[in-house]
C-alpha cells in the first residue's frame, strides 16, 4: 500500500472507528452508510473504498469475504462500491427478511403514523426494495401513495386542483 493510501487509511479508521462482525446484533446497512459517509468525505469510495470497509470488518463478515475472494476468478476486475454493498446485504440479511421487508414495503400505508414516522418507515424499508422502485419518481409516487387521503387531498390544495392522486 502506497504511503498516500496508508495515510487516508488512518484517517478513516480515525473517522470510523467501527467494526463490523456480522453478529446479529449489528445492522449491516447501518455499517454501510456510515462506511460510506466516511468514504465519500475522503473521495475515495469508488477508488479504495471497498477495501477500507472489509479492513474494519471482523469475525464471520472477514471469514465470509476471505471465501468470496478465494472463489472469485483470478483477474476479476474490483468490486465497484455498489456491487460490494449488495453482495454484502446479500450475504448478512437472510433471503426469508429480505423478502419479509420487501413485502412490509409494498403494503406501507401511512394510516395512524404521523407523516415523519411514515417517511421514515419508509426510508427504512425501501432500501430493501431498490428493484421495484429503481428511480426517484417511482419511489416518489409510492410515498405519495402511502399517505392518507386527507393528506393528499390537502397537497392538491396546496399545489393545484389540477393533481390527482
């Protein structure tokens, strides 16, 4: 490692100074934001991001990147940080929650929550729904969507008569 990347290592485990093991306990897509909060602050997520975020990694996560490394073909070019972070939740969230989430995704409705404890119920689960709503307008329009009928009418109101819900 280059005296450059050694440099911005320290400066990220100072900045983040978490580990991630894979215990049950801990919330990988929580490590991940954070992860890339870190990264993105030191330009450098797509350049050697990856490689700092499997550095903090410990127990199970290490032993699962270390199999995954040893079985990839010789000559793979390097994971971009995207594809990193899905095989990462791949691996850490079971299938059987992935789906369990995806399903609360898709029946969200606002109902009795207030309008920020819906937006962030919503927030929390869309990250396990990326596929069925891969765009902003999409995920926009589920939102809208959601929200109870009075609130949408008073958008309308607020924005024009000419919107319909």
């Amino acid at each position: 490692m280059s005296s450059e990347a050694l440099l911005r290592l320290d400066k990220f485990t100072i900045l983040f100074p978490v580990h991630f093991s894979g215990a049950p306990s801990e919330d990988p897509h929580d490590y991940l934001d954070r992860c890339y909060e870190v990264l993105q602050s030191l330009g450098i997520v797509e350049t050697i991001g990856v490689d700092f975020a499997v550095f903090q990694m410990t127990g199970s996560s290490k032993r699962w990147w270390r199999h995954y490394m040893l079985i990839r073909p010789a000559r793979s070019p390097a994971l971009t940080w995207d594809q990193f972070s899905q095989l990462f939740l791949e691996k850490l969230i079971p299938v059987t929650l992935r789906e369990d989430y995806r399903r609360q995704f898709e029946r969200l409705q606002q109902g009795s929550m207030t309008v920020t404890q819906y937006e962030t119920r919503f927030v929390d689960l869309a990250c396990h729904a990326i596929i069925l709503l891969p765009t902003k307008r999409e995920r926009v329009i589920k939102f809208i969507d959601g929200l109870t009928f009075t609130i949408k009418r008073q958008m309308a109101k607020d924005v024009g008569d000419d919107i319909t819900f």
